[in-house]
C-alpha cells in the first residue's frame, strides 16, 4: 500500500465504478468521483466509514462520464447542504438534463439526474488542510475533463487520462472528432507535473509514473497508426460494461441492447469489420470470451471479472 496524506483516502473500486478520493480536514470533505450509479449504495457506505459519520461537504466531478458521477444523485439525498462541482463544458446539458449529450444514451448506460453548484475550471485550485489541490484541463478522453493535483506532496488525482497501464477510450474520436493529439499533450501535462504518485479512475495507485506515461504513449502510436484498433477496443469497452452491469444476460438480448447504442453502431459504420452489425456484436463476444472476460454458454452470455 502506497503512503499518502493525511486527510487523503483512495478508495479503489471494480472497473463498473470508478475510483474514488476522500480528501478531509477536521471541517470539510470532499469526494472527488462518485462511481456508477448501481454502485451508489456501496459509494456511500464507503464514505460513510471513512467520514465516521462526519457529514460529507462537497463532490468534484473529474469529468461527467456514467461510472465517475453515477453516485451524485444519491449523495445529494443524503447530504442535502453537499456543494457540487463539474468541469463546465457540459454544464447547460446538466442544467437542462440532456441525457444525449451528455453521452449515457449514445454509450447505453445510465445516470441518474443530478444538479451542480459549482463549476471547477483549469487553473482553480481550493485548499483542504494545509494541501492547495490544483485543477488541471486534460482533454482527449473526454473534452471536458480535468485532473487534480497536489504539488505539496506529489499526488495527482488522474480520472482516465492516464492509467498505469495505458488511458480511457478516446470517446471524441467514436463521433468523428481527431482528438489523438489531446491524449498527447495531456500526458504531456501529466509528465511535466512529475507527479509521485497517480490516484486513477480505475485500477491501484502507482508510483511508477514514468513507466506508465511511457505505456500510454506506445498506445497511443498504435491507435494512431491502426485507428481500427481504437475502434476495437472501444466497442469492447462498451459491452464489456454492459456486462459489468447485468453480469448474465441472454446473448439475443445483449444483441438486441447493442442495436439500441449510438456509439457502437457509428464504431461499426466507420469502421466496417464486419458488414452484418449483429454478427459484428457477436465475434466481438467471442473475442471478449477467448480474453477471457466473460463466458458464453448459449443462450446467456456472462461476465467473468
């Protein structure tokens, strides 16, 4: 187990959820990242524990991604003074509760609908005890992402910019948009703030920042090089946290739920492996299978974590 502040808890959660972090003094406490929704529960048990029951003073959204601010909901029933903060690219389609564009109709996941109060920019920055958290733009897995950073002591929040073992699907390139060189010039940020060490959105802290920049660069070339890798690995993404979320479903029905997703049918036009759709979805279970991620025993398919 890495060592980190006091007053900071890492919460590491399964790959539906996204990590969460505590950061607490004697009089506020702010989580940032909230988990999927089916999770909001076990979100707030969790915080709970970790609070010993102290009233939780506010959330901070690293970006508006289902599986990062699935819990907001919840938390803002139990804590009704909680202040609320997202990054402000998406905040008139949280205002207004644009389900569309806030991407959980085209991924085919779910949010429940929450408010903001706040907004959390590049360059804002707030202060927990002694510690002064920095909020840093990261653009390329999502537009409107930001990071967090702690330069006291060298922890840096990462969301999905950056994992030990690679990045979030780049969601911008599913709709058509180049957003390649973002990753790039993120990862950029990320090695010139020299963090010591990276709390991700999914997976364990690490502290082999160096390393990890240096994965995530190598998979950027491949994606670059071979976009239909890219493609891939994000309709892989998008079923496979399907079956995060129902774990055993029929195979017709899981079919059936893909036909109903935006973003895999555009992953499929643009890049047409197969020209029968259904068929597409099914060898992308079989792959998912032969890695070993789910099983599939007709006629249900079922999760393997």
């Amino acid at each position: 187990m890495h060592k980190l502040p006091d007053g900071v808890t890492f919460i590491e959660r399964g790959w539906l959820s996204s990590n969460n972090v505590l950061i607490q003094d004697t009089d506020q406490a702010v989580l940032v990242d909230t988990g999927y929704w089916t999770h909001a529960h076990q979100t707030a048990s969790l915080v709970a524990s970790a609070l010993n029951d102290r009233p939780l003073t506010a959330i901070i959204n690293t970006h508006l991604h289902s599986d990062h601010c699935g819990g907001n909901a919840h938390l803002q029933d139990i804590y009704p003074l909680i202040r609320t903060f997202i990054p402000p690219g998406h905040s008139a389609y949280v205002d207004a509760w644009d389900a569309e564009a806030l991407t959980y109709v085209p991924t085919g996941q779910f949010c429940p609908i929450f408010c903001k109060t706040d907004l959390i920019s590049n360059g804002d920055s707030f202060s927990v005890g002694h510690a002064t958290w920095h909020a840093y733009s990261t653009p390329g897995h999502d537009p409107n992402a930001i990071v967090l950073f702690q330069e006291r002591d060298g922890v840096l929040i990462s969301a999905d910019s950056l994992w030990e073992n690679g990045f979030g699907v780049v969601f911008p390139e599913i709709e058509g948009t180049n957003a390649f060189d973002e990753v790039d010039e993120t990862l950029k940020i990320i090695e010139q703030l020299n963090p010591r060490i990276v709390l991700p959105g999914h997976g364990s802290a690490f502290t082999d920042v160096a390393a990890a920049i240096s994965r995530a660069k190598s998979r950027l070339r491949q994606f670059r090089e071979n976009p239909e890798k890219h493609a891939l690995y994000a309709a892989k993404v998008l079923l496979k946290f399907k079956l995060l979320e129902l774990q055993k479903v029929k195979l017709i029905d899981l079919i059936a739920w893909a036909n109903s997703v935006r973003y895999l049918k555009l992953l499929q036009k643009s890049y047409p492996m197969n020209s029968d759709f259904d068929a597409w979805i099914f060898n992308l279970c079989r792959s998912l299978e032969t890695s070993g991620a789910c099983e599939i025993d007709e006629p249900f398919i079922v999760n393997s974590n």
